[in-house]
C-alpha cells in the first residue's frame, strides 16, 4: 500500500510551478504582492496565452476564410483548431455547433435575438431562476416584453440552491426556454442541470445553460447534460477577453434565423436576395475576434496539462479551507451555503459595507470583488446591497486565504 | 469654519494634514475616523430624490443657500466614502456658488485619492463632487432673483 502522502502528492498540482505560469501573480500591488481572488470576474492569463497573442500578430496576422496567401491559411487553420479545441473541451458532437461570440452575454442575446423572436408568442413562458447574472435576465426581458411573453422566475432557498419542487410547478405547455445559470456568480451554488434539463424537456421547452461560471471549474459535456444551448466566456478559462462561444444543437441553429449581417455569414448576396452561409459561419458576421480565438486554444491546452480533476481538487481544498477560516471571524456571515459550490465564497460583514473592505483589502495588495455583482435580484432576496466576494483559481495557495482572513480582520479593525 | 478661508486654503491644510502620514494605512485610518464624526444626516434629508446616482455605497447629499453662500451636507452607508464627502464639504461648505465652480479639487490627487475618483471605484465620490457642482451652477443661475433658497428636499416637502 502506498503511503499517503505520496498518494496525496500524486493527486495534487504542484501549484508553485502554476504560479511561475503567470506573469502578473509576481507583481506588488500597493508594495505587497499581489493577491487575486477576483477570478469569478475574471482569470489571470498564463504566458503562453500571452505569447499565442503575441505570436499571432508578430508571424501570421492575417483576416480569415477569405485570403488565399499563406498568412491567411495560417490564420484560418489556427482559429479553426480553437473551435475543434472548444468543441472537445465541452464533447459537443460537431465542431459547426461551435459559434464565436464576444462572450456569454453575447452569446445569451444571440439566442434571445433569433431563437427567441423566431419561437416565442404571445402568452410563452419563460423560465430563469432568482441566482441569474444580469446577462440571463435582460435579454428574456426584452424579448419577453416585446413579445408579450411571461418571464417566471424559480426561487432559491436561504442556503442558495434552487427549489426544485417550485421550479416542476412552473414548468407548463406554454414554457418554451429554461435558461439557467450552471454555476452562481454570486454565491457559488452549483445547480442541478441535468435534472432541470431533464424535467424541461418533457415539459416541451429548450434549455439554455449559462456556463459563464462553470466552465472552468466543472467537466462540461453537453452531449451528457442534454442542454440545448450552452454559452460561456474565454476570459473567465484563463484566456483572452472578447471572445466567447455559444454551443447549441445543431437542428436548432439550423432552423435559428441569422442574428448580425454582413461579410462572413453570406454565401451568396444580390440587391434582390441575400443567401446565408452554413453553420457555424451563419452566425459569425464579420471579422472575428480572430487573435484571442487562437489563443483561447493555448488556454484549453493549459487547463487540460493541468488536469480538470487535479484544478477541481485543488480549488474545492482552498473553498473548504477558506470558509473554515472566514467562518472564525467575528461578525462575518458566508451568503451561500450551497451543497455543492464553485469556489467562490460570497459574505457580508456585520456593521462593515462591503465597499469599505474592498478598498481596505485593495490597500493590502488583495482583490476581491464587493457589490451586487450583476445580480440585483438576488441581492434584494437577501435584503442585501451587496457581498464581498473571494473566487480561487488554479493559481491560488492556501497562504493567499491566510492573507485574505488577515486582511480581513484588519479592516474590520480600522472600521469599528 | 471655512466660511472664513478660501477653498484653497483649505485644501492646503489637508494636504499638510495627509503629508503626516507615513502608510496608506494611517491615511485610510484618519478618512475613517473623519468618517466616523461626520454628523449624520437626518433621516427626512434621506430620501431617493437626495441620492447620489453611481454609487455601490449610497449617498445622500443635500444643500441650501444662505446669504450667496452654498452649504452641503452629506451622508453614506459606507465609511470610507463618508470620510471623503467630510473632506469634500470642509473644502466647499460655505463659500460662493463661482467659487465652488471653478475648484479644481487638486488636494484629493495631492493627498493620493485620485483611484476615488476613478470610474472604477463606483463610489460615488465622481458623481459626489458633480453633483456639488451642479447644485452650484443651480443656485447661481437663480441667484440672479433670489438670494435664499433651499435644495434637498425633505420628506415633509415632497409629501
């Protein structure tokens, strides 16, 4: 039998070595170093996402698809490896069911701008739930008022988990879309997709799965899931900002009329009738976001040399560890108490606004996020106007959480 | 107080004040402590119409004219940003709508408070130091008829 410990060494990341990856970890902020527990917001970049950047514009900068010389070959081939990357990464089952975006958000809004005006009538049910970011809300709004369709919401219990029975009586013939979020932006919850998923379906209706904080931390095959729609953000995987993917199945995007027109998404046009490309192209107007799409593969290929089990392990440690240190401080009350969690630990502080922590940790060199954190509605079910918010990443030590606490303490001292 | 100095005077005062402090620590505890004694306001002058739009932190800012003169008074939920509207209305309390014009507030950049004002911060302390202003320009454009007049209502006015 092995000891333990090397059991225990085989299973964990050396997180020293993830560390030296990524540049900006090495920096002082205020004349300490830095610590960055905003990754909910968004990941730091290791250097090889950078050099991808760098690379693409330095060697072969070129516009894709449409360029016959050499550097437009290169381009073309290496934006489409990062689909087929992507495509892998989430088991989707063909690599046209893969659309670039700008990100999540844009990702939900081409669903609400085509899908939805397309599917959605008077009188159509929409459901999301109360732990949806602002970007799972506003578009349904729209469309909904537009419409004249009705937007249900599925309410959460006081640990922050979605009440399944609540949301099996709101499924219905009208329901036409779930989307949900995978994971809580705001309080971490992890939500039970696959039996929402599962329950719409026989209800009749889509879903949509916001996967914006999910995807890095969770294995995501939405084959397995059954999700109709799957969106989520580059930025928040240790790649760049500006791009995201939507994923849906493809007899759905086939039958989705075109959202944004112009070069690309044509395959023939006359002043009299415009024809549409194919999948996914129908749907990419325009010069892609085609240096931060190559380096997003870059970013893929660091979680899987990592090791998603090895990431998830090490980040549900520093969780577990860190809600056993914050529950110690006098005063402090986690808001989420999810069974199952990202790592990411929402809290407030008795007589202390999140604001004054947040610029008194910043003062210590550490970043955290304080506010409503784009999720208003779920703020005023907890009477709230706002959380401080600590989120780990695969960079992120158990040191970094002692310095969280003790800056914490700190602050509440200056404060009272 | 400084009804008697000027605006710039003032704001050197605070300046010399902050030069005292070796941390960002110390100047942090002194904003709190002024934070702290900031007397709070009272609760018919806390009202939607006296909220300060952009804040993460609330806000509350009233004022009135007397005599060509504006007077503010202020308040937040937050304490750090108490601390720096305390600084805001020592600095332009009292003086004449021209006078609160043309400041240019430098002693918050001198004392290394500029981040406050960044877009960033979404503490108000942009949208703070506008809305003075506007209050200001307000009551110099009807100072031409009027020379007493009352901005902020309260909940016995709006009722």
């Amino acid at each position: 039998m092995m000891p333990s410990s090397t059991i225990q060494k085989a299973q964990t990341l050396d997180v020293i070595a993830i560390r030296k990856q990524f540049p900006v970890l090495n920096r002082e902020v205020k004349g300490r170093p830095l610590v960055y527990l905003d990754n909910a917001a968004t990941s730091q970049k290791p250097q090889a996402v950078i050099d991808a950047l760098l690379d693409y514009y330095t060697n072969y900068n070129a516009n894709i698809h449409r360029g016959i010389h050499t550097l437009a070959e290169e381009a073309t081939a290496a934006f489409e490896e990062t689909r087929d990357a992507v495509q892998r990464f989430i088991h989707a089952p063909a690599r046209e069911e893969i659309i670039f975006t700008r990100g999540t958000t844009e990702s939900i809004n081409l669903v609400a701008y085509t899908w939805g005006r397309k599917n959605i009538k008077s009188g159509d049910e929409i459901i999301i739930s109360t732990l949806e970011h602002h970007s799972n809300i506003v578009p349904w709004q729209i469309l909904c008022e537009e419409k004249n369709a009705i937007l249900k919401i599925i309410p959460i219990n006081d640990n922050g988990e979605l009440m399944m029975d609540e949301y099996k009586q709101l499924l219905g013939p009208k329901t036409k879309l779930v989307s949900i979020a995978h994971a809580s932006n705001a309080l971490g919850s992890i939500n039970p997709v696959k039996q929402i998923i599962e329950w719409a379906h026989a209800a009749g209706s889509l879903v949509l799965v916001d996967g914006a904080q999910s995807t890095v931390h969770l294995d995501i095959d939405v084959q397995d899931m059954d999700c109709d729609f799957f969106a989520f953000s580059a930025h928040k995987l240790y790649g760049p900002t500006g791009t995201g993917i939507l994923y849906g199945k493809k007899h759905i995007l086939e039958d989705m009329p075109v959202f944004l027109g112009g070069g690309e998404m044509i395959k023939e046009v006359t002043f009299a009738k415009t024809t549409y490309n194919d999948l996914p192209y129908k749907f990419e107007a325009g010069t892609p976001n085609i240096a931060d799409v190559i380096a997003f593969k870059t970013a893929l290929q660091f979680i899987e040399d990592v090791g998603k089990e090895k990431i998830r392990k090490h980040e549900q440690d520093l969780l577990v560890y860190a809600t056993a240190q914050l529950e110690q401080i006098p005063g402090l009350r986690i808001i989420g108490r999810a069974k199952e969690k990202v790592s990411l630990i929402s809290f407030v502080i008795d007589k202390a606004h999140p604001q004054d922590i947040g610029i008194l940790l910043d003062n210590r060199g550490i970043a955290v996020r304080t506010g409503h954190h784009c999720a208003e509605p779920l703020m005023k079910c907890y009477h709230i106007p706002g959380t401080i918010r600590a989120s780990f990443a695969v960079y992120n030590t158990r040191e970094e959480v002692d310095e969280l606490t003790g800056g914490l303490r700190k602050a509440i001292k200056m404060l009272s | 107080m400084s009804e008697e100095k000027t605006i710039a005077a003032t704001e050197k005062e605070i300046v010399e004040e902050f030069s005292l402090f070796d941390s960002w620590d110390d100047k942090y505890e002194y904003i709190i402590d002024l934070g702290k004694k900031l007397p709070p306001l009272e609760d018919r002058f806390k009202i939607n119409e006296n909220k300060v739009k952009g804040c993460q932190s609330t806000v509350w800012l009233a004022s009135d004219f007397r005599e060509g003169k504006v007077f503010f008074k202020a308040d937040s939920d937050a304490m750090i940003v108490k601390g720096l509207i305390s600084m805001l209305i020592r600095v332009l309390s009292g003086h004449t709508p021209d006078e609160i014009l043309s400041d240019k507030l430098d002693f918050i950049r001198e004392i290394g408070m500029t981040t406050h004002l960044a877009q960033t911060r979404s503490n108000g302390l942009l949208s703070m130091v506008k809305q003075m202003k506007h209050f200001a320009l307000a009551y110099k454009i009807k100072n031409g008829s009027i020379t007493e007049y009352e901005h902020g209502r309260t909940e016995n006015k709006s009722n």
